[in-house]
C-alpha cells in the first residue's frame, strides 16, 4: 500500500484533478461501500487476501470480478486495487418524464502505474445482452465497450471508467491464476538472479514444463511456477492449463506467448459449440433418430436425381434446401435433417385481454407461492375471466404458460433464496466445478449431524444432543485434512477446532477455503482468521451441493459407517432402527462421547484417507504426497504461536467479579500480571480459548494477557437447573437487560461445558490408544499454550487483510 508520501508524488505524476484525488482518497481511508454477496443468487463470493494493499478484497463473481482481482494482484502495472468504491451519481435523461437519477457503484478502483480508473467487470454474455437492450446506455467505441451514464459521471471527477470483459477463457484462465497467486502470497523463498539465468537459458524453442524439468541438471516444477508467478517468464495462461506439464509451454518473451495464444484460442473457437449454426454443430448435435431420418431421406433423394423415381411430396421440401444450400457448399446430410420442434404451433392463441388476465394470476397467485395447485390456479383464472365479461380460458393453455415460468422462480416465492439455489438446474461442468489438480491449493470445510444423540460419565455433561461434525477436505485428492467434533449447528469454537486440527495435521493450510452460507461462516470472526493466514474465502450459494459432490457424498457415509453401525447406537432390545412416530433415531440412539470421536478419527484419516475412492488412480493419501512431488508444497505455513491461538479464540463478553477476577460465563480467570496493573474496568478485547476452555485472553491498553480460570481447568458441576445463576444478577435498572445478561452466561455456560466434555473424551480417547499419531500425520506440536515472555505479543496487535 502506498504511504501518503507515495500517494502524493502518484497524484502529481498522474495530474489528477483535486475531485479525483479527494475521491480517491476517500476511498482508500474507509470500508467498501457495500458487503457483496449477502444477496448474491448464483454467484461464488470471495474475500481475497491482496499483496498491494494488505487487506481483503471482496468479489461478487468467481468468474469475473475474481479474475480481475487475480490478474490485477499478478500485473506489474497495478499499485493498488480498491472494491465497492464510493458510489457515483448518474443522471439519465428520460425526455418528457424528466431526469432519472441514481446512484451506481463501480466494482472496482485500480491505481495503475499510468493512472487510476474505475472498473466494471462484466461477462460477454451479460454485456452483449445489455447492448442489444439498452443500446441508449451500453456500446462500443472504438471497439471498446463503455457504459455511457457512469463514463460521462466518471469523466467529472477527471476518473476513466472502463469495463472489464470475461469470455470463454475464463474457467482455464481462472485456475492458472489462482495457483499462482497462491504462490504469490505464500512464503516461499526468492530465486536468486544466477538461478533465474540458468533457467532462462534452457527456454530454448519454447519447451513444455515437462521438456524442461526432464533434461538434464533441469529445474524443479515448482521452480517455473515462481517464475511464472514473478512474472519472469510467461505462457499462455488463457489456452492451457498449467497442470498439465506436458503441454504447457513457457517462453522468454511476453509477446510470443501473447501470439502463441492467440493461435491457440484461434483454433479452439474454430471448433462448433452448442450455440454454432454451422452443418457440423448441427450434425453434432444431431440425435441417433435424426441421423437415421436425414441418412433415409438423402438415400432416397439420391434415386430421386438419378432418375429412378419421382419425388415424394416430402421430398420436394428436402429438394429445395439442397438447391438453395449448393452454391454455399453446406453438407447435403445437414440439409436433411429434420426439425421436429418447427413443427406445429403447440402456444394457443389467446387474446390480448385473456394475455393480460393469465399473465397477472400466473405473477401474483403461482410465482409468488399463494397457490400451489393448477386446478385451484386455473380457478383464479376463470374468476377474473368472468369479471372482466372476457371468454374462459382452457386448463391446458394454462398448464402450457406455468411451464413456462423458470422453476428456480416459483421455488424462490414459496421457499426464498434457499428454494431458488435448490431446485436451480446445474451449470455446465465447466464454469460449475471447484475441483482442481493440484493438492493442498483449494479446502472445502462443511459439517453433517452424527445421527444419535451422545451421553458422558461426566458429571458436567449429561447432556443427550446430537453432534456435529466439521471436517476439511482437499478438492484435489478428498483428502481429510483436518476435523473436530463439536455441537451446535453454527457453532464458532468447533470452526475455530477444526482450523486448529488442521494447522496441527499439515503444517500449512489451503490457500483457498470452498463453504457454503452457513451462519458460522459468515461471521467477521472467520473472515479475520482466514485473511490472516493469507487464505481466500469462497461463499457458495446456499443449498448448492451441485457445485462439489464428493465431500456431501463422504460426509454421508459417517452416519452410514458409525451412527447405523455401531453396537449401542439402538434400542437396549438392539431392535433394528427405525422412523416413526414412535421411535426416531435421534431421539432414542444413545453412544458414549468417547467412542463417537475414536471412531470418527479412525474413519477420516485411517480408513477414508487409506482407500481408494472412484476411478481414482490412488488413495487420498498417494494423490496427496504425488502431487506434492509435482507440484511443491501449495498454501501458506502456519506457526502455532501464541498469536495462532488468538486469532483462533472466540471473541467474548467479559464482567469483573467481586474478588477482582474476569467472569466469562460461570467461571473466573486472572493472572499474575494483572495483580500488577490497578484495577482496569474496560479491556479493548477479550477471546476465549476452546482448547482448553480454561485460558482466557485479554487486551488492555494495547498488549495482550493470558489469563487462566482459578479452578485450574478443574470440572466444576453444574446442576442441570442452573444453580450456579439463582443469585446472579446483572448490575441494572432493567429487567430486560438482566434477562439478557443471564441468557447470555448461560449460553456461554452451555457452551463451555460441551467443550470441557469434548476435550475430556478427546483426551480419554487419545490415552486408551497409547498417544499413537497418525503416521500420514506429522506428529503434534509443542503444547498449545507457550510462555508469554518468549513470544513477541506486537505481532497480533493488528490483523492484516482484514477490510
């Protein structure tokens, strides 16, 4: 990021007006204008970690607006980039019905070397679709494409607005990219100028990777990858694909690999799609039947012009395409085939009236979720037929223009956003995957409820609830990285956990984190942790499991594999399980806390991990250590220090306690070092560790205090009435705030004593197996919980990337 010493030397080299440096350093001192991806349909929102200004950068679009953030972090020409900028005000003359005013905001603010401007990222689908109607606002000049009301609004601020296009390279140009901004960010260690010369002397006739590191004292794959990414060499990132080794070329000279892939993009479009009207596409696209149809009506047509036999009356149709299609040279079997769905006018023909009528009852009583039934619709229909004096119309005309209307719309009227994603039909698999090959580049953590309830010899815990499970896997290999088992459906400590165990397990973490809506992970608490290990966070639209279906698929087979088979998950009789509205599953199945985890372990990375899946080539675990051997290490290392686990913590709300002690919950916790400090009656921020619940950490006057519960970790009962509250009273006037503050310390009561319980059976379980590890693993760290005083505490004072 700039200093206001840079930034002022940028404005006066740029010659930007005094409007467009006051903007631009409005925006550059506060938050974005808006959170994208609150309401966002279809889209993959993401948070991504930026090099150039040490914060976040939000983006609506996986395929656009995150493409541009990519190759924006990877130009050597970009300084900054800025999301969600200050709105601009646009006017819109709309002739006798005055001026329309609005407010627009850009999706980006990039500061490049030769000067600012503002961005708006847009597919060439969704660009087209706008020029063809709205021809008034959106066109192309000079070939480029503009947006006429914001460039005019830019151009008074003495800013450019331009418009970024994604076409059909996006998919392959998106994975290259994200790859190498991984490594960008990541921690590894610079080339040295000797090393990068040797390199760049092999690259002689534009060799592949494979060419490259195969010869002799050649360099490793990972090396080329650092270099792509420093851009040193270059390739053609929109035409292949840098996993595939074989067949990616690298060159010396940007202006070759830009003409090497022109070439290549070149014969790629050549080739027909689905939405070419070419004779080959239509060919392609030709079903087995039509085939069959257009072979025995060219036959007969051949015996038609040799003479042998007059022309059927449908033949004569079939006669005059091939005479008009000649002189084109369009393929004779193309001209023959047949168009079933020209055939016919299968839309009744209504009136305007009867238009108007169907149209309003279909958009108030069948979109909106008010009637769910086409008899009763087609009741509303006849009623205000009947009204307005207009003759009825038929059930099947009706039926015809329901069908009509998009499913994802009616189930978004009767269920909102949650229907609209899950009856949505999928994407293609180009543009929908999320899978990539490389291992260790792209997570995806998600959760399932274990299928019995769990009971504990504690005494703290004698609770009967059914657990969650929170597991991460890697898109590459479906590897399990790391996993807790917590409780609650959002639950923010068992994220924290599972964050944790992976750390442990791997060392690193993804540099890219796939999840979906869940209330867990949308807080600003995840948010913060993953920008501070330099991750990128990817929303999933809700109830979208279309997008990655081996990680559903092996969550599922946890219930299957432990909940239904493990003795004591039934009836005491050991009767079979079953639904009903007498005996449910849930509410009856009881297994002990302590098993539930050693048999999940055992399953997630012993067995899961061991056992190839699929027409996999490999277990996850080969995949795993193969394409590290390919590929290097890919994500960020992780030091678990004691800023880890504070970043790791779950913000709390703490009170002082009569004996000058922290209250969070039914506990008291204190330390050595504030006997010191007088008594403080606000701290600035207060987290509390999950692992163990019995560490506290606390921030006063801008340095950090580990504090410890004055019970030395030691299980303190609870009645399950709440015994321990029956005096406590919040210091207020108010009875409501009372209310709420007792709510609240027992909800973090509840909260602890599942943790205390999880880490007891955790603990118990690793005891019974003689403190084996895993040997996929590398073995655990040091203890969770250094000295204060070997650990440089200035290093949490701020969280990078968060914005």
């Amino acid at each position: 990021m700039l200093s206001s010493t840079e930034f002022a030397v940028y404005c006066a080299q740029a010659k930007l007006c005094a409007a467009a440096v006051e903007y631009i350093s409005v925006v550059r001192a506060g938050p974005p204008a808006r959170r994208v991806g609150d309401t966002a349909r279809g889209n993959v929102c993401a948070r991504i970690p930026s090099k150039g200004i040490g914060l976040t950068v939000q983006a609506e679009s996986r395929t656009c607006e995150a493409l541009f953030v990519y190759e924006s972090e990877l130009s050597l020409d970009v300084l900054e980039v800025w999301d969600q900028p200050m709105p601009l005000q646009l006017r819109r003359d709309k002739g006798a019905k005055g001026t329309h005013v609005a407010n627009y905001t850009p999706d980006f603010l990039v500061l490049r070397k030769h000067g600012p401007a503002l961005v708006q990222c847009k597919p060439h689908t969704a660009l087209e679709e706008n020029i063809a109607n709205k021809p008034e606002e959106w066109s192309y000049s000079e070939g480029i494409p503009r947006f006429i009301p914001a460039t005019i609004a830019a151009e008074k601020l003495g800013l450019p607005h331009e418009i970024y296009v994604a076409d059909d390279t996006a998919p392959r140009y998106l994975a290259n990219l994200e790859f190498l901004h991984a490594l960008l960010l990541g921690h590894s260690a610079e080339f040295s100028d000797d090393a990068c010369r040797r390199v760049l002397e092999k690259l002689r006739g534009s060799p592949t990777i494979h060419e490259l590191c195969s010869a002799k004292r050649g360099p490793e794959p990972a090396a080329i990858y650092q270099l792509l990414a420093r851009s040193k060499i270059f390739g053609a990132l929109k035409a292949q694909l840098l996993s595939q080794q074989d067949r990616f070329r690298v060159f010396t000279d940007r202006a070759e690999a830009e003409e090497f892939q022109a070439r290549l993009l070149q014969s790629y479009r050549a080739m027909p799609d689905e939405g070419s009207e070419t004779d080959l596409a239509a060919l392609l696209r030709a079903t087995p039947n039509e085939l069959e149809h257009a072979t025995v009506i060219y036959a007969g047509i051949q015996e038609v012009l040799a003479g042998v036999r007059k022309p059927t009356r449908n033949e004569y149709r079939y006669l005059q395409r091939l005479s008009d299609a000649s002189p084109l040279g369009t393929h004779p079997v193309a001209a023959c085939l047949p168009r079933f769905s020209a055939r016919g006018n299968r839309v009744p023909r209504l009136t305007p009236d009867q238009e108007r009528i169907i149209e309003d009852v279909v958009k108030t009583h069948w979109i909106s979720g008010l009637c769910k039934d086409k008899s009763q619709l087609l009741g509303h229909v006849d009623n205000a037929c009947t009204k307005q004096d207009v003759p009825r119309i038929s059930k099947s005309t009706l039926r015809a223009r329901c069908a009509k209307v998009a499913p994802e719309q009616v189930a978004y009227g009767r269920l909102g956003m949650r229907g609209y994603h899950s009856i949505r039909p999928p994407v293609s698999a180009e543009y929908a995957t999320l899978r990539c090959e490389i291992p260790g580049l792209i997570g995806h953590i998600d959760s399932t409820q274990f299928d019995a309830r769990v009971w504990s010899s504690f005494e703290l815990a004698k609770f009967c609830e059914p657990p969650w499970l929170y597991v991460f896997y890697d898109e590459a290999t479906t590897r399990a990285l790391g996993a807790w088992l917590g409780f609650g459906k959002s639950d923010r400590f068992a994220v924290s956990l599972a964050f944790r165990d992976l750390a442990k397990r791997q060392g690193r973490v993804p540099a890219y984190i796939f999840e979906d809506r869940g209330s867990e992970y949308g807080s600003i608490l995840w948010e913060q942790l993953l920008a501070s290990s330099s991750s990128t966070k990817y929303s999933r639209p809700a109830s979208a499991p279309r997008f990655d279906g081996l990680v559903e698929s092996a969550l599922k087979q946890i219930n299957f594999r432990i909940a239904n088979r493990l003795a004591g998950a039934t009836w005491a009789d050991q009767r079979s399980r079953s639904a009903s509205g007498t005996k449910k599953s849930r509410a009856t199945a009881r297994l002990e806390l302590e098993v539930i985890i050693r048999e999940f372990r055992y399953f997630e990375f012993e067995e899961f991990n061991k056992v190839t899946h699929g027409v996999a080539d490999g277990c996850p675990d080969d995949l795993w250590y193969r394409g590290e051997l390919e590929y290097g290490q890919v994500g960020h290392p992780i030091t678990l220090d004691l800023p880890f686990l504070i970043a790791t913590s779950v913000p709390v709300n703490v009170e002082l306690g009569k004996h000058k002690g922290l209250r969070c919950g039914y506990r008291e916790y204190w330390s050595d070092e504030l006997d010191e400090v007088r008594r403080p009656f606000r701290f600035e921020e207060a987290r509390l560790d999950p692992d163990p619940p019995s560490t506290l950490y606390v921030k006063w006057k801008g340095k950090w205090f580990v504090t410890h519960s004055r019970d030395h970790n030691a299980i303190v009962p609870l009645s399950v009435e709440g015994r321990f509250f029956e005096h406590h009273r919040v210091r207020s006037n108010s009875r409501t705030s009372r209310d709420e503050g007792r709510r609240s310390h027992e909800r973090i009561a509840k909260r602890v004593e599942q943790l205390e319980a999880s880490h007891a059976a955790a603990a118990a379980c690793e005891k019974a197996s003689g403190g084996m590890t895993d040997d996929a693993t590398p073995p655990p760290p040091a203890p969770n919980h250094p000295q204060a005083e070997s650990v440089n505490l200035d290093r949490y004072t701020d969280i990078s990337f968060v914005h």
